[in-house]
C-alpha cells in the first residue's frame, strides 16, 4: 500500500531585487542633458518658462519612441529603453540642432530683421525675440523720423556763420529757424531716446511671458540700457548743444537788431560801427568755439553708436541708416 507524502514546506525566498547596469542610468541623464542643453542653445543662454517647455518637448519625442521600442508590458526592457532613448535623444540633437551663435550675434540678426534687411528668422524663443524685434523697430522708427525731420535744416546750417547767412534779414532769420528747429527735433529726438525703456515695457507687460519672465526680461533691459556708452556722450552732447543754440540764436538776434550797421562789401562782412562790430565778432567766436566743442561731441557719439554696431556684427547699412553724421551743426 502507497503512502501519500506531505513534503514539508520550504522557506520563502526574499524576493530578488531587480538590478539595472549603471550605463543605463547614464543613457537616460545623458538623453535629458541633450534636451536642456538644446533648449539652453535655442534660447542663446536665457532659462524662462518658454525654454523649459522646449527642453520638455525635446525630451518627449525620444522618451515616446523608446517607450514603443522597450517600454511597452509586453517587451518591457528598461536598459533597452534607456539605450534607445540615449541615442534618439543624439540623434535628434545633432540632426535638428542649429550651429550655435553668440547672444551678440543673434541681438544683430534680429535688428537687421527688424529693419527689413534680413529675412525673419523664428527658429528662436518667438517670445522674447519679437519682444526684441518690435523694441527694436520703435527705436528704428525714432531715428528715421528725426533724420527726415533734421534733413530740411541742414542746407542752411551748412551756410551758418558764413558771409552769406549775415548779408540781409532773410538769410538771419532762415539761420535762427534752422538752429531752433534741429535743436527742437534733437531735443525731442533725445526724450524719445531716454523713454524707450518706457516703451519696451509696455510692449513686455502685453506679452505672453510669465511674471517672472517678465521681470527678469526688464531688469536686463534697465541694467544694459543705463550703461550704455552712447547715452552717455549724448546726453552730454545734448548739454553742448543748448549752450551753442544760445550762443547762436543770440549771434543772429544781435545781427538782426543791427542788420543796418552790416554790409558785404566785396565779398567782405562791414560792420560799420565799432562797438557793435565788437559784440558781434565776441559772439561769433563763442559760437563758433561751442560749435566745435558740440561737432567733436556728435564725432565721439557717432564712435560710440558704431563701436555698438560693430560688437553685434551690424553696420549702420545693415539696419537703413546713414553712413556718418548726416546733420552738421
């Protein structure tokens, strides 16, 4: 007669943990290093909540292909995933990734697209750089305005403190109406120029950027603007200037008063009164002095606008200005 056995029960076995090779590990942090590094590129070194989207979005694709590849419960294979997500993740990098140029590069691409002589170009963050693009057209603007609004003055001023602009009423009143008038239009021109950090906000307050962004974007631009070079040498030009339109609107209100003591006789300005013929030569000195103090100023100026120019890779051709200075004072 068989016996039926019970055999005794075995211990349970604790249970194995499963163990991953450490280059997947690697695989996978390299893959989202690549995503970061790509949207740290494609935002030229700015980290806002647009780049950080891009970064997510640069890591999805090659996460979802791996997952179709090794991830699925039925060949679920997390070294494969890693492996195929590592080299999707190059993959992508090398092939879609753009050769990387510097911020100052990319400020001068956007202001030649800004003025219409390069094509628009939204491979960027679109955000801030249309942010740039429209900050930067308004300044463009500006400038155009006032180079067409100067233009009309600069035949007289070319004639200024010549015999010419002295020999009867209407050459001296046409040399005050000039100096009154650019000066009025660089004064303007001036507080347009000081404004734009003004301007730029607004257009940054309307944005789509976050808060934070937001004010990230406007501390940069006050803490780049108020160190500009070019502010500097103008706002002190802008100084020379009042006291050289004084001196010379002063010249020719004096000449005016006493158009009947001034006489071209041969080519040659008589002034047929000495004590007169004093002042007159006294205020025309000052002004001639405050005027090549103000033209060394505007040649200083022009430097400084161009040796900005020059670190973006742009000249003033680049972006529809004049070559030199086009008014002379």
């Amino acid at each position: 007669m068989n016996t039926l056995l019970v055999p005794d029960p075995q211990p349970e076995l604790p249970p194995q943990k499963r163990r991953y090779p450490i280059f997947a590990f690697v695989g996978i942090a390299l893959g989202l290093f690549l995503a970061f590094f790509r949207a740290w590129v494609w935002s030229y070194g700015f980290v806002s909540a647009e780049v950080l989207g891009y970064a997510v979005g640069s890591a999805v694709v090659p996460a979802l292909i791996a997952y179709l590849i090794a991830g699925r419960k039925s060949v679920r294979n997390f070294n494969r995933f890693a492996l195929c997500f590592c080299g999707f993740s190059i993959l992508f990098f090398l092939v879609s990734s753009k050769p990387p140029v510097s911020w100052n590069q990319h400020i001068g691409n956007l202001a030649k697209e800004a003025a219409g002589t390069k094509p628009v170009d939204d491979g960027g963050p679109q955000n801030m750089d249309e942010l740039i693009r429209g900050a930067m057209r308004d300044a463009l603007e500006i400038r155009k305005s006032f180079e067409q609004e100067t233009a009309r003055f600069t035949p007289e001023l070319g004639h200024l403190y010549s015999i010419e602009s002295f020999s009867h009423k209407d050459a001296m009143t046409r040399s005050l109406e000039a100096v009154r008038g650019v000066v009025a239009a660089d004064q303007q021109y001036s507080q347009q120029i000081e404004d734009l950090p003004k301007r730029i906000e607004m257009r940054v307050q309307n944005s789509s950027l976050s808060d934070s962004d937001k004010r990230g974007f406007m501390e940069g631009i006050q803490k780049s603007y108020g160190s500009l070079k070019v502010l500097a040498v103008r706002r002190q030009a802008m100084e020379v200037e009042k006291q050289w339109s004084d001196a010379t609107v002063g010249l020719y209100d004096f000449s005016l008063s006493n158009s009947g003591r001034i006489t071209v006789d041969h080519g040659r300005l008589v002034v047929n009164n000495e004590k007169i013929r004093t002042e007159f030569n006294q205020r025309l000195k000052q002004s001639q002095t405050l005027r090549d103090n103000l033209l060394a100023l505007n040649a200083e100026l022009e430097t400084a606008q161009n040796d900005a120019l020059k670190q973006l890779g742009v000249t003033p051709k680049d972006i529809g200005l004049p070559e030199g200075n086009q008014t002379q004072k």
